[in-house]
C-alpha cells in the first residue's frame, strides 16, 4: 500500500480513550526534513488505515504533534490526558 503524500504508517506504542476521544503515542517516519519520529495524536479520524499526517496540526478537537525526543513525547501523552480529564470534570453533563 502506498502512503498519501504528507502521511506516514503509525507505530502506535500506547493509546487511550477519554470520553470518546482517542489519543495515540507512537512513533513513524517523518521524510520531511525533520527528524521528529514520535508522535502524540489526538481525536476522531486522526489515524486513516493506520496512517498519520507527517506534520504538526492543533485543535481541540483532533491534532497530530510531532517530537524528536521520546521522552518529551511521552510527557505530552500524559498530559494530553490529563487536559482531556480536567476538561470532562469541568463541564458535566
């Protein structure tokens, strides 16, 4: 299968779920100029038959940022959770 321009195959290390929102750490091959391997990703639709956007996209609602530290990238991961959680406390139902 060939990879649509500006995608990469996601490698995905860990993956949660918070209030119906996905979140992915992971790790893929970023050709464009940049040695950013890892990734954290976020929302709906993010991942596309295992693919993920080679660059660095944010909003609330979906998003893709890339890290050239492995570390750092884990980091964002947990805090990417945290915000997501902090959000769902925040404004019950």
């Amino acid at each position: 299968m060939d990879n649509p321009c500006g995608m990469t195959k996601a490698n995905i290390f860990e993956s949660a779920e918070i209030n119906g929102t996905p979140i992915y750490f992971g790790s893929g091959v970023n050709p464009v100029n940049s040695p950013a391997q890892y990734f954290v990703a976020w929302g709906k639709g993010v991942l596309v038959g295992g693919l993920i956007h080679t660059y660095n996209s944010k909003s609330l609602e979906q998003g893709t940022e890339w890290f050239i530290d492995e570390d750092e990238a884990e980091t964002n991961y947990t805090t990417m959770q945290s915000y997501l959680l902090s959000c769902s406390s925040s404004n019950p139902k």
